[in-house]
C-alpha cells in the first residue's frame, strides 16, 4: 500500500491536462469526421447537445427559453464545454495512480455520444461511428499524454538526478505532446467547422435571392417606432427565433425536395423549381410563439412570399378521412396543422421561400417554411420543411409528446413598448405606445389604464391586414409617485382579453401586460 502511494505520479496539474485534452481531442477529431462525412449533426457534441435538448424536461426548457431567451442555444454549448472540461480534468486527476477513471469516462463520453447518435431521426445509422472512432482517439491520446507524462526515470534505484536529466527530458516531451494535441484537436475542431460552414448555402440563397420581387416599401402610418414600438415589418435580423437546432440544417434549394404523401390520391415529390413553377403569393403575416409570455418578444412581423400550401393539397388530392397535415423538416422536428385550416380559403398559410425580399435566412428555414396565419408557430410554421404527410389526428408531434395542446390558434394579446417597466419619467401627460394582435380577425380595439382608473381608449395606427399585428398609442396623465399601466385588446369578434393570467402551457398565455414606473 505505502509502496504504491510512493510510486512517482504525474503533478496534479499535468493529470488535469491529460484529462482535458484527451477530451478535446475527442470532441475535435468527431468534429472533423462529422464534417468530413457530410453528416454534421454526427459531431459528439452536437448530437449530445440536441438529445439534451429534446430530452429535457418541459420546465427546464422553458427555463432556458425564458432565461437565456435566443442565447439558450449558446448557454447550452457553453454549459456543455464547462461540465466536460471539468469532467475531463477530474478524470485526469483521478487517474493519476490508475488509468481506468480516464478509460471509464472515454467509454462513458463514447457510448453517450452513440446513442445520441443513434437517436436522432435526421442521422443515418452508420454516423454512429462518427463518436466510436472518437472515443477511440480519446483512450489513445489519453494513454499517450499519461505515460508521456509519468516521471521520467520511475524505476526505482537508477540512481541518476531527475531533476537534472530524466525529469527534464521527460518535461519537454509532456510540452511538445500536450502542445500538439491542444493544437491538432483546435485544428480538427476548426476544419469540421469549416467544412459545414456556410459556403454553398450562401451561394445557394443569392441565387434564391435574385430570382425574388423586392420587398414592398413597408406600409406608412402602420407604426409608432418613433416613439417605441417595434416598426411594422421587422427586419430579418431582428424577427423572433425559436427552434430545438443547435445547428441550422444547412439545405440547398438544389437539394430540396418535398414530398407530399399519406392520405392522398397521388403523391407528390417536388424540387425547389417545380415548387416555384406554381403560383406565387405575398403575404404579410405577424408570427407568434405560443412561449411567449405576456410582455415578451417572441412576436414578429415579415412580408412572406411562396405557395399556398392549399394548392399542393389540392393538387395531391386530400382523402376525405385525412385530419391533420405533418410536417416535417430536415432535422427530424415535426409539427401537424388541421387540414381543414389550410384549405380554408379565408386564410393564408403558404410554404414561403422568400422572406422580406430575400432568401429565408438559414434560420428561419432556409430553402422552405411553413407559414400559417392565426396558429402558434409550433403547429404551422415548421421550418427546413422537407415533408408533408395527411393522416388522422392521433400521431403525436415533437411538441404535443412534450404536454403542448394539439389545437392551438394565437390567443388575442396587446404589449406596452414604452414606458419600459421601471422607467422614471416626467409627472403629467406621457404616451404610452405598444402593440396588439389578434390574428385571422384583426384587433378592434385598444384600451389603457392606469392603476385602478377607467379604461380609456388608445389610437390604433393603420391596419394593414387583419394577419398582422397594430400599434397603438394613448395619452395618460401620471401624478408624480408609481404607477401601474396596463393594456388590453379587443378583437373583431368582441372577444376582449381575459385578465386572468394563465401561463404558455399547453396553448398560450393569456392576461393584462402591466408595466410599473415612476413619475417625478
Ligand atoms: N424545423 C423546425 N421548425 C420550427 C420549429 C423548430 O423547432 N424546428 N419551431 C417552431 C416554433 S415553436 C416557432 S414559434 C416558429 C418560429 O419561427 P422563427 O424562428 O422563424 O421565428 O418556428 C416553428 N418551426
Ligand atoms: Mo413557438
């Protein structure tokens, strides 16, 4: 016992290295064979990371969404990279007498990044041999840095010095072998990321691009962005994202392909050409996420431009038995929409390609996206859509396995912009603007308060489609000391917002948005 607890190890610092860095280059070499493979979604970390995603439980997502907001992606991978860094390093640590703690957490990392692997509904199988052979370079460089790094000269009784001979040597080499490995898996790391990089997709949009009409000049009187709300049409950049991709699927329109099956009379399969070859239409829209919370940001607003999805129904010919349209995009995230809504011919719901007078940004679901008006995003917006099947109704959908409802039309709900909610401002008359929206009915109406005074009426600017979201803006007379504004809409069926305050789940939130401020 004593003679084993005296048998030279590594320094402690040198053991978290070796750790570490057999789990970089682990992570680095899947990196690179996921991109060399063309299957990018196969990189251990990637695949770990979006089983996490759709393995998280209900309240943790929504945590993360209402936490981190857009940056939840970015949280997620950062939260990633600290816990197996620390992982990694303890491992060393703990293998500082003995191998297996770093051998059990290589197999460990190797077969989570399997499964993740073997899970996703977008990957082939054989990309499961992305994270094995990473694993595998994780034990060898493991093995490699750890004997590199045992003091020179352990045999007992050599007699020689190893501070001036054995142990020197011995430091250069652990330098020059741990420099390589930190440098080779940043390298692989930065080669996989670069042959996914964005250089076809890129081109491939342009080319979409040039074939688009310019986006219309946005319509006049239709905001109050002068004095706080957001402006009618938000710029690509800007519009609201949410989705479970930790990484874009990156999908030509050259290699596009839908196709439209399950209760039809004939199935359809069309290329980017053969969808743009149908009639096109314009269509403004608001889109709305059944997360957003009252007051929040997830609401936004863009000129749309593709094919009714109608017009494939049709063309594919609906069987009268089919219930729900599913669609699903490249990364294997479904969604179901009621058949009877998009063939409505009151209401608007296209497979848009353009977006603002451009491509679909990569994000929004570049080549093609569903788009529907009046439903929550997460029923009829799919992005990266690549599949339409008609079928009943009992097929559950990545969100409805996830305690999300199956109906769910946008619930009426009005925003104040300014004031901002703490804001100090001058005592006496102050405009309050904001924003409201009821779609597929459009919003009727406006009303503010202040504390517990009587409702009075907000000035509606311009309507442009009943699609699409209104500003407002009223005038109020604030005391000085704190306030309580609220807002509330009406929509065109005289249904005005409840102020009962109900959360997301499972079909939106309702109630007042209220802001507190201070008039002095
Ligand atoms: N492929 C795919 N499509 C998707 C989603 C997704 O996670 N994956 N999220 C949906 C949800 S919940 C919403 S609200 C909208 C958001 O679209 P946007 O990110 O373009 O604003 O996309 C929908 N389409
Ligand atoms: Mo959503």
């Amino acid at each position: 016992m004593r003679d084993h607890q005296n048998a030279p190890r590594p320094p402690r610092g040198t053991s978290c290295l070796t750790g570490l860095l057999s789990v970089a280059a682990a992570l680095g070499t899947g990196h690179l064979l996921a991109g060399l493979t063309g299957e990018p979604g196969s990189s251990p970390f990637l695949a770990v990371g979006n089983t996490a995603i759709d393995l998280a439980p209900e309240p943790v997502k929504d945590f993360a969404i209402t936490t981190f907001g857009e940056a939840n992606k970015t949280a997620l991978l950062v939260g990633m990279a600290v816990v197996l860094a620390v992982l990694g390093a303890a491992s060393g640590l703990a293998a500082r007498r003995d191998p297996l703690p770093g051998l059990v957490l290589v197999g460990l990392g190797g077969a989570a990044g399997a499964l993740a692997t073997l899970g996703r509904p977008d990957l082939p199988a054989w990309a499961v041999a992305v994270p094995l052979s990473s694993a595998v370079v994780g034990g060898v460089v493991f093995a490699l840095l750890r004997s590199a790094s045992r003091p020179h000269g352990s045999r007992e009784g050599t007699g020689t010095d190893p501070a001036a001979t054995g142990a020197g040597l011995g430091r250069r080499r652990l330098l020059v072998s741990t420099g390589a490995v930190g440098l080779g898996s940043a390298a692989a790391a930065l080669g996989g990321q670069a042959l996914t990089g964005r250089g076809g997709l890129e081109e491939s949009r342009r080319a979409v691009t040039a074939r688009l009409p310019a986006a219309a000049p946005p319509p006049g009187g239709a905001d109050f962005a002068d004095q706080g709300t957001p402006t009618f049409i938000t710029a690509n950049d800007d519009f609201y994202r949410v989705d479970t991709a930790l990484r874009v699927p990156h999908l030509r329109a050259e290699d596009w392909r839908l196709r439209v099956h399950g209760l039809v009379e004939r199935e359809l399969v069309l290329s980017f050409d053969d969808l743009l070859r149908r009639p096109w239409r314009t269509e403004v829209i608001t889109m709305t996420c059944v997360s957003n919370e009252v007051g929040g940001p997830y609401v936004s607003t863009a000129e749309f431009v593709g094919v009714p999805v109608a017009d494939l129904l049709r063309e594919a010919g609906v069987r009268p038995v089919a219930e729900r349209v599913f669609s699903a995009s490249a990364d294997g995230y479904t969604a179901a929409t009621p058949v009877e809504t998009l063939l409505d011919p009151d209401r608007v719901a296209l497979l848009a390609f353009g977006m603002n007078g451009e491509a679909l940004p990569p994000e929004h679901g570049f080549p093609v996206r569903m788009v529907t008006a009046g439903l929550y995003g997460y029923v009829s917006a799919t992005k990266w859509v690549v599949d339409l099947e008609l079928a009943t109704r009992e097929r559950r959908t990545y969100w409805e396995e996830r305690g999300w409802a199956e109906r769910a039309p946008i619930k009426t709900q009005s925003r104040i912009d300014s004031p901002r909610g703490f804001d100090t401002i001058p005592a006496g008359r102050t405009t309050v603007v904001g924003v409201a929206w009821a779609q597929t009915t459009g919003t009727d109406r406006v009303e503010v308060r202040v504390d517990d005074g009587p409702w009075q009426p907000a000035t509606l600017a311009r309507e442009v489609n009943p699609d699409t979201w209104r500003m407002w803006r009223a005038e109020v007379d604030l005391a000085p000391g704190s306030h309580r504004i609220a807002c509330r809409a009406t929509d065109r069926n005289g249904h005005t917002q409840p102020e009962e305050r109900v959360g997301t789940v499972p079909d939106g939130a309702t109630g007042w948005h209220s802001v507190v401020c201070t008039a002095e």
